[in-house]
C-alpha cells in the first residue's frame, strides 16, 4: 500500500485516491507558469540577482589577476621571502 495512492480518511484508515491526470503540467494554475498564456509557451522571468557580466571585463579581471599573482611571486622570490 502507498501513501502515494491512498489517503487518511479521517477515522485512523486509508482511502484510495481517486487517479489523477498523469501530465503533472495540467495541474498548474499559477500564470507565471504559463497556463494563462496561449500556446503553452512560458512568459518571460527576469532574474533581478544575475547581471551577467560582459566578456571584456571578464577577461581583463582574468588577465589582472594573473599579473598580480606573477608580480607577487617575482617580488616574493626577489626578495628572497620564499627562497
């Protein structure tokens, strides 16, 4: 017997759960999930905590990092701190 088939009854027992429509998609009733929209299509939900960022900023953050890291390590051994 499971739990997914049958319910509480209210007196301590079990009662088969009628079957339900097995494409879980018929159940939504939310219009955010499109099933006020036609065409079944999904509307359009903006993310408002991903700003993506742009490709050249991105590397040039890359490329600084790596420079500041080789600076680092030049001056650390130049210096004899890690020699």
């Amino acid at each position: 017997m499971s739990l997914k088939l049958h319910r509480p009854d209210g007196e301590g027992g079990l009662e088969p759960r009628p079957v339900s429509d097995q494409n879980w998609r018929n159940q939504l009733r939310s219009p955010r999930w499109g099933s006020a929209l036609g065409g079944g299509r999904l509307p359009e939900l903006k993310n408002p905590e991903m700003n993506p960022t742009s490709v050249v900023r991105s590397v040039l953050f890359w490329l600084g990092l790596g420079a500041l890291t080789f600076v680092v390590l030049v001056i650390g051994y130049g210096t004899g701190f890690w020699g």
